[in-house]
C-alpha cells in the first residue's frame, strides 16, 4: 500500500471479550480465530490493546450474531468461571486501513473533532494503520485523514449566529474571502449555518451570496439542538460557532456547543463578564474537549489587546493598571460633543445612524458596555472580580433608565441641558473622556474597577483622541511611568468584523 490510499471497509462488527485476569491468557487468540474459522466465519483483526482486560475481534456485520453465538460457545467454561464476563458485538461501524508516519497528528485531529475510534491497531514499523469508528463518522473520519495525508484542502465549518451589523459583515467577508484563503492557507471555510433568535438556515455544502433572501424566506426555527443534528448527520468535521449576537440567553450555549466538537468565537462580551464560576467551569469543560475560545473583539474591536494582555501575563510581567477609552462609541461622542457646538443629542443621533453605539444606547451610555469589557480584561489577569464590583458612573439620567427603548430614542433632547451643564465646567483646554481604570494591588484576589466620565488635558494622550478611536494603556512594573500604549479603530461593524474573522481564521490554522 503506498501512502496516498485510504481504504474503507464497511459494513464491519466488533465482536468484544471482557473479563477479569482474561488479558494474557496463553492460546485465547488461536480459539478465537479457529473457532470463527470452523464456522465460516472471516477474521478481519484480533487485538488485545482496544480494551482493558479484553480482547476485540473484527467480522463482517452479518457474521457478528453467530460469531458471538459459537464464542459463547466455546468459551462457556471460562464464562462459569468467572475468566470471561460477557461476549458482544458492537455493529456499524467500519474500517479504515492507510499508511502513515504521522499518527499523533491524526490522532490529535479525531479527537478534537469528537472521534474516538472503537479500535486502534498499528503494524510493528511498517506505518499501516487500522481505525475502527462508527459508520456515521466515516466520511468526517475520511476527510480529517485525506486532509493530513493527502494534503487536500482542511474543511472548516462555520455555524453564524447573528446577522446584525457585525454578523452580516462577517459573513460578507468570509464569502469574499473564501477563494484566496483557499489558495494561499489551503483551509476551505464553509458558512454551514446562519441563524437570527426565529430562524435559521443550513447548507452542507456551504452558503452563498444569497443568504440574506434565504434566511428571509426560511421557515426553520432557531434552535441549537438542530444545529447539532444537523452536523452530526452530515459528519461535518472541524465545527465553529461564532456568536455576533448580544444576547444574554444564547452564550448559555457555549458549554453544550463545546462539549459537541465546537469550537467558539465570540464578539459577544455577555459571557466573559457573567459569575467567576461559570467563567471558570467552561474553561475546565474547554480544556477537557480540547477546543478554543476566542473573544480578542470583546474588548478593543479589531486591536490585538488581549491577546497583548495574556502574553504579558503569561509571561510574569507583573501589570499594574490599565487605564483608557474602552468605548468607540463614547470615543465618538465624547471626543466630538467637547469640540463642537452641536447638542449632545445630535452627535449621539450620528453615533447611533452610524452603526458605533449598541442598538439602545443606554447600553453605552449607562457604563455598563465599558464595565463589562474591564471586567473582562481584569479577569485576564486572574483576578476574581464580579460585575457588582465595579464602581459605574451611569450616564442616563434617572427618569430615563426605565424607560422603552422606543420612547429613549425618541428622547434624546432630554439629555442636552444635562450634558451642556457638564461642558460649561470644564477646566480651560480640557475634553471629556469616558474612562475606565483597573488599578489597585492586581497581585491580590482582586483589583479595582472604575468606570466613569472625567476631564483631561487636550493635550494628553487620551485628550487627543479621535474620531471613534479607543485607546488602552497598559502599565507594568518593568515598564514603570512609561505604559504601552495601544490606540486604534474601536467601534464599527467592518472593524469587529473583521477582529471576529481574524479569531476563526487562528482556530482553522490550528
């Protein structure tokens, strides 16, 4: 057999012995195969590694009831005695038989994709391998092994849920970019599933440019226990889920989508800021089925914030604040209500018609979204804070913050006389910032979280600040009064976007 031949046999039956003190046993196999022999019955493997204290036996399905008949058979007197506990078959299943001097990559590569074959059996030196697996992963099982061996195209599916402004965008991009990621990554990105809170859409073979008119028309439910019937019966391999939603309910998902071959990327900030312990118990259920979480767009948009963060971290550095405008869209409306004469209701009306400020700004302006993305980073750093620990200046005046969304939108001219109060008293040569600030012991359990809107010298370096840009600084003790600074595009649908892409793309690398 060269090395470019997989061959499948189907239609197979494992027939499994299981006993106390029965591994090792001197002549078992040669019972087993002229037994099976005497009654026409063909042997495909016998082993004794597939099972502790065992040994597996490999036939043709139609064979398998009287191959477990006439074993009984003969070793009825080991049976009474206690040396054999039972004698089975597990039918449907099939092999594949190919040669390879790369099995831990292949063996890696089932396991996070959920494939744990029933029998494993490798040849002296020679590279030939047998795997045994279910026949409903066949074809995953195939395409894993010709992807390592062949060197075909990796196949990676993508379920979206979300096709708001961040979701859509992505989903254009992906489609956009599928050709020339094949090209030069040899990775072929497939949207398999797009999905709103009522419906949804899937394709096997991948969706097309035509799938905002598709998900309009369709009349499937949203539910994620069909997204995980689907790709179990299509044996799709390689699986991410992307949440571009805001919902509080559907990030409740991420454990069950792990635990089924997914891997997540999230722009979603609702579940990294939820109790410690659930942020603790999904990286334990990660770490046990080997799968990623990435949410670099959680704090920062498409800057390399967190990831900067983590190495630092990782690395010993000890960090010792993080100070900065976390918001784009309170970028946007700060650094533009403290130079313009415009009301404050007019630049949050532009922020809000240009796609920077959550769909209530109430979830911008009440500090919660800044509140949400410090907490995150300061769990980054191990600390244990919870929400209600930081300490949260809300933006909204009281008779608005209860309120429908619908009437707050109607509303805005109800904020100026407040926010033009809070112009007027600005020092000479000072701006608005809404800022937020991890400081205190961060060696301890936990740190201090503050969010809240302050003055600052035009000149600094948060006073300079444009646009929707948003900036970090990052202090630590080797770097002293000097922190590192990272500044750029932090709000817009085609940024994050493209930040989400950025995490999917680093999962199918990997």
């Amino acid at each position: 057999m060269n090395n470019h031949i997989i061959t499948i046999y189907k239609n197979k039956a494992l027939i499994n012995f299981e006993g106390q003190n029965f591994h090792g046993q001197v002549g078992i196999d040669s019972r087993i195969f002229n037994t099976l022999q005497n009654n026409n019955i063909s042997v495909g493997i016998i082993t004794q590694q597939a099972i502790e204290n065992g040994v597996s036996v490999l036939v043709d399905e139609k064979d398998a009831n009287q191959a477990v008949l006439c074993l009984d058979k003969e070793f009825k007197n080991e049976k009474n005695n206690g040396i054999v506990n039972s004698i089975f078959s597990i039918n449907g299943l099939s092999v594949l038989d190919f040669q390879t001097n790369n099995f831990k990559e292949i063996l890696e590569s089932l396991q996070k994709n959920k494939i744990f074959p029933l029998l494993l059996n490798q040849i002296n030196n020679s590279g030939k391998v047998n795997l045994v697996v279910a026949n409903n992963q066949v074809g995953k099982t195939k395409s894993i092994l010709e992807n390592i061996l062949l060197g075909t195209a990796k196949k990676v599916h993508l379920a979206i849920i979300g096709h708001g402004n961040v979701g859509g965008a992505l989903v254009e991009q992906i489609l956009t970019s599928t050709p020339e990621i094949l090209k030069r990554k040899n990775i072929q990105l497939k949207v398999i599933g797009i999905a709103n809170s009522q419906k949804m859409i899937l394709d096997q073979f991948g969706i097309g440019k035509d799938w905002l008119n598709k998900i309009k028309s369709s009349q499937k439910e949203s539910k994620v226990s069909t997204i995980l019937d689907f790709v179990k019966e299509n044996q799709l391999e390689n699986l991410i889920v992307v949440d571009n939603t805001a919902s509080t309910d559907f990030v409740k998902n991420y454990p069950t989508f792990a635990e089924n071959g997914f891997d997540v990327v999230s722009s979603n900030k609702i579940f990294n800021t939820q109790s410690i312990k659930c942020y603790k118990d999904f990286r334990e259920i990660l770490k046990k089925n080997n799968k990623k979480y990435l949410y670099e767009t959680n704090v920062g948009a498409g800057l390399p914030l967190i990831d900067t963060i983590k190495l630092l971290h990782l690395s010993g550095e000890n960090i010792t604040k993080i100070k900065g405008v976390f918001s784009g869209s309170l970028s946007y409306i700060f650094n533009n209500f403290s130079i313009r004469n415009d009301k404050f209701s007019t630049i949050l009306q532009e922020a809000l018609d240009k796609g920077f400020t959550e769909p209530d700004p109430r979830e911008d302006l009440s500090g919660n979204d800044v509140a949400r993305k410090l907490l995150i980073l300061a769990r980054e750093l191990d600390l244990t804070n919870e929400f209600s620990d930081i300490n949260i200046q809300n933006l909204i005046p009281k008779e608005l913050q209860n309120i429908s969304k619908s009437e707050f939108l109607n509303q805005f001219s109800k904020l100026d006389n407040h926010f033009n109060k809070i112009k007027e008293d600005l020092p000479k040569n000072h701006v608005l910032r809404f800022v937020g600030n991890l400081h205190g012991d961060l060696q301890q359990e936990k740190g201090i979280l503050d969010v809240k809107l302050i003055s600052v010298p035009i000149n600094s370096a948060l006073g300079q600040l444009k646009g929707s840009d948003s900036i970090f600084e990052i202090y630590t003790e080797s770097y002293g009064e000097n922190p590192i600074v990272i500044m750029g595009a932090g709000a817009g649908a085609n940024v994050t976007a493209r930040g989400v892409f950025g995490d999917v793309l680093r999962i199918s690398e990997n």
